[in-house]
C-alpha cells in the first residue's frame, strides 16, 4: 500500500496528534486515520485551563480544537477513553486498554508529557493535591476556587504562576514556594523573575523563595497545609504541584524506540524505527548542534505537521522556530527563541507596563522575554530567525525605532 492509502495510528488526541491527522488529510492522505485518546472527550487546548477556564471565562465546548462533526466529514476515527497498551513492531499493531488492536502502515506517537508529582512520603498522594494538566485537573482546580480561603503552589515555573494569579484574582490568600533561589530561574533571566514577582507580590501573593518542603499536612487523608524544612508551616486549603514534566515515552520505550529525553527523532520526524513518527512534547529532535525536546503549542503544531508532509514524502527538515507565551493578571508575556547559553541581557523599557529583556550570547541575539510588548516580541522573534543580531546599546534606546534595527546585519 502507498503512503497515501495505508492505514494511519496516531497515539495521542491533544495538540500535535490533530495536526498531524488533519495535515494528512489536506496532502492528500486517503487511508484510514484513526486518533487514539485516553481522555473521554475530544481533543481541547490545554494553555487555557489554568487561565481562562477556571475563571470561569471560557466553557467547555470553547476548548474543542475542533467541533465533533469535524472528524465525520474528514474521515477520521475519533478513539476517545482508550489507552495504547503495547505496540508489536514486526507486527505492526497497537494493543488498546479495550481488548483490540489496530493496524497500521504508518504509526505516530503523540503521547506529550506527564507531570512530576510529589512522593507519597511526603503527602504527594493526599486529597486536594492537584496539577494542573487536563480538563479532569482544570476541574478539580476550578471546584476548589469556588470554595476555598487560601491554597498553596509548589514550583515557580509558568504554571505555578498563572495558577497563582488565577486564585489571587478569585480573593485566595497564595502562598508559592520555590526551592530555587528565585522563580522561573530554570528558565529566565532574573530581570523576568523580578518583574513577575513584583507583579504578584503587587497582588498579594505571597512568595518564598529559596524554600524548601518538607512534607505536606493533612487531617484525615485531605491536605490542610505545607511544612517546610525550616519548620515553618503554611495552612492551604489546596495544594497544586508545578514541578515540572517528563516525556510520556514509556510505551515507546517498551517497543524498543531510541530514547534520548524523550523519544529520539530525524529532522522529518521519523523515530529509530522508519514506519514511526514522533512529535510534541514527548519527542527530542536535532537542533543546532545538539538535541533539543520544546514543550510549546507553536511546535506540537509545527513538528506534527512537518511529519505529516514526510509521510506523504513531500517533506523537508523541520527547523524550530519557538516561541512561547503566558498570560498573568493583565499582563501578556511572549518569548521568542531559546535563552541557553545568555551571558548578557539587555533591558528595553516602553512604558510603565512594558518591558523587554534581550538575552545574547557574545554578540549574537538568541531570545526575547516581553511583557505587554507585542512589537518588541515580533521584532525580536524576526531577527533571531533571520540570524540578525543589533547593537545592544540600541536595543536598551527606548527612542530607537526597533524596526530600523531588524534590517542590520550580524557583526563579522
């Protein structure tokens, strides 16, 4: 059979797995597609969970990254409330959690990533600890906002931030601790890490960093507060956990699949075995000179796509572009490249609510941070993909026109 007519798995029904089936489909793909996903409903966005969604902004059916009818008229079997329990490589089927299997010509696994939770030791297991990640999370997180005084976030990461404004913006007393010695550190430089803390603290919420936990409290099996190190404690209605994920990649490893943070993949996508492909956040692929594993929207999307066009054998390497974004309170924070390796950044300040931090490395421009800045991100997201590099002095002007600057060309 041709790439065109055999029949297609996708493991994974969020971001990454649509994209790939729905860009088959517009190449011209005209065998089977099924999308398999263990969640009960049909694939959603996920950023809007810890935002938008509980707060109430944002109903259900606003998630769906396409409406239900979408699937009937594109030909693609929706496999919703199922898990992928094996894969037989020499076989080429999948085992479902149903007791069937499929298979398949082309398979792709799009299974994302799995957040780190606490140890049970420590009251990682409790009610009322909770991360948020799917709609069940969004759940549980909204119902407690309803009825909670006051809860507790582990980990200074984006996450832990944005559920922070959430529940400081709803009337919660927030209390965030971080181990590090400043939020976002694993991340950011700490011009962003003052700017967002300020802004919280502007809030309310209350910031320990440097802090690290002990254990969690608990009264009859419900969580009630968080005991650190130091002895000190935090009474918290609600704990949420934002320490990190990891590459779903267990059942690629399973079947035997290179792992490489995640699951290793060429620059069309193609895993160790040639018959599957990878993509989002559970899949590592080349860059620059090493390998990189990008948790963002923008390449779920990108990546699926650019190994949709190499099945249908139209394809070309897949080159990164990424960008992310969060959004706080009123405040609106998109990233443009990858800050690995800074040694220098420069401040740009616009007005009293924007702000843009340019990181470089040596003489070279390789990521921008801006908070309600949407120039100062299109701008710098232009050079650092066109390889452009300005004066950093001219950069920290805010009297110098950034479009001016996005023509120069990278100093010999």
């Amino acid at each position: 059979m041709s790439e065109t007519t055999s029949p297609v798995v996708v493991i994974g029904a969020g971001q990454a797995g649509l994209s790939f089936c729905a860009k088959l489909r517009s190449l011209g793909h005209e065998g089977p597609i099924t999308l398999i996903g263990e969640e009960a409903t049909a694939p959603y966005q996920r950023p809007p969970l810890s935002k938008a969604y509980a707060l109430g902004e944002m109903d259900r059916d606003r998630l769906l990254l396409r409406p239900l009818e979408f699937y009937e008229k594109t030909g693609i079997t929706l496999k919703t409330g199922v898990k992928a329990t094996a894969i037989d490589r020499t076989a080429k089927t999948v085992a479902l959690s149903d007791g069937t299997e499929l298979a398949y010509g082309t398979l792709a696994i799009a299974t994302g990533s799995v957040p780190r939770r606490l140890p049970e030791a420590i009251g990682g297991h409790l009610d009322g600890v909770l991360t948020i990640r799917d709609l069940e999370d969004a759940d549980r997180f909204s119902a407690l906002l309803k009825t909670a005084k006051s809860c507790a976030i582990i980990g200074g990461g984006y996450i832990g931030l944005e559920a922070a404004a959430v529940a400081s913006k709803l009337g919660l007393h927030v209390t965030l601790i971080e181990a590090a010695e400043r939020i976002l550190q694993r991340v950011a430089a700490s011009e962003t890490s003052s700017y967002f803390r300020s802004l919280h603290d502007s809030h309310g919420v209350r910031i320990l960093e440097g802090a690290r936990l002990a254990r969690l409290r608990s009264d009859n099996g419900k969580v009630t507060g968080v005991e650190l190190e130091d002895g000190s404690t935090i009474d918290a209605d609600f704990v949420i956990t934002g320490i990190g994920v990891h590459p779903a990649d267990t059942l690629a490893r399973d079947a035997g699949l290179e792992i490489d943070n995640g699951i290793a993949v060429n620059s069309s996508g193609q895993t160790s075995d040639s018959s599957i492909y990878s993509f989002g956040d559970c899949a590592s692929f080349p860059y620059q000179d090493g390998r990189i594993r990008l948790e963002s929207v923008g390449n779920a999307i990108a990546q699926a796509e650019a190994a949709a066009a190499s099945v249908m054998g139209t394809e070309a390497p897949y080159v990164a572009k990424p960008w992310f974004w969060s959004d706080q309170y009123d405040v609106k924070l998109q990233i443009a490249g990858l800050n690995t390796g800074y040694d220098k950044v420069v401040t740009r300040p616009t007005d009293e609510k924007c702000v843009s931090f340019w990181y470089f490395k040596g003489i070279r421009l390789i990521a921008v941070d801006s908070m309600n800045d949407p120039r100062a991100y299109m701008v710098g997201k232009r050079m650092i993909e066109g390889g452009k590099s300005p004066d950093p002095a001219q950069i920290a002007d805010p009297a110098q026109d950034l479009k001016t600057l996005a023509t120069v060309d990278t100093p010999a």
